[in-house]
C-alpha cells in the first residue's frame, strides 16, 4: 500500500453512539482473533481497535482532526475543512476497511494535526 486515501467516515452508514449494541461474545470472539494476528505481526503495541460510531454528521468535504493540547492533557476532535493547513503534514490515527474503493485497503477516517515534524499540533501551544 503505497498511499492512503483521507476521507470522512460514511456517517448516514454508521449508528449513532447510543444506538451500538453493547459487546457481545461474538466481538470478543473476534477481538481474540484479530489480538492474535497483531501478535503474530508483532503489532500489538503499534495498533488498538476503535468503536464506529458518530455524534453527528460530516460533509463530503470536511474530516474529522484530532489535536492535542500536552499541557492541559486534553485530545479534542475538530471538523475540519479538508482544504484546512492541519491536513498537510497530518498523521493518519483511524481506518476504516468497509466502504473504500478497494475493500483490501483501509481509508483514513481520522487524523492528528502535526506542525512541521514537530509533533502534535498543540504539544507546545494551544491552538
């Protein structure tokens, strides 16, 4: 995979927050297996899983950024124009495998704001 696409999560396909079914056994099932395959990958520490879910709708034409303020220990979640300057040097932190043009790749659903090779946007001043 030489690229990864940024695009916002397919939110009219993804339940609201308080519409997810709680974990059942047959997630736990599967989140065995897919601990297993992050170890047999020697991953675990690289990777973790998310719940899909939404609190509200995106436009095609906005994303989701995640900042970070290091001083107040505070992660916020921004929509974000995809045109904003966050995005150019932004690490990707979500995916999502369901709905991409090629179902073997993942899409980003989410990203972090960096400045610069600097770290995270915010790491030294609040935005």
């Amino acid at each position: 995979m030489s690229r990864l696409v940024i695009r916002p999560l397919h939110w009219a396909e993804v339940p609201e927050l308080c519409d997810v079914a709680p974990l059942d056994d047959d997630d736990l099932a599967c989140m065995a297996e897919l601990r297993d395959v992050l170890a047999r990958h020697r991953r675990l520490h690289r990777f973790a899983l998310h719940l899909v879910h939404r609190h509200f709708d995106l436009a095609a034409d906005e994303v989701l950024v995640e900042y970070t303020d290091e001083r107040s220990r505070e992660q916020r979640l921004r929509v974000e124009p995809r045109a904003c300057a966050a995005l150019r040097d932004a690490v990707a932190t979500t995916w999502r495998f369901d709905g991409a043009a090629d179902p073997r790749e993942p899409f980003v659903a989410c990203v972090c704001a960096t400045r610069d090779g600097q770290g995270h946007l915010g790491r030294h001043e609040s935005r």
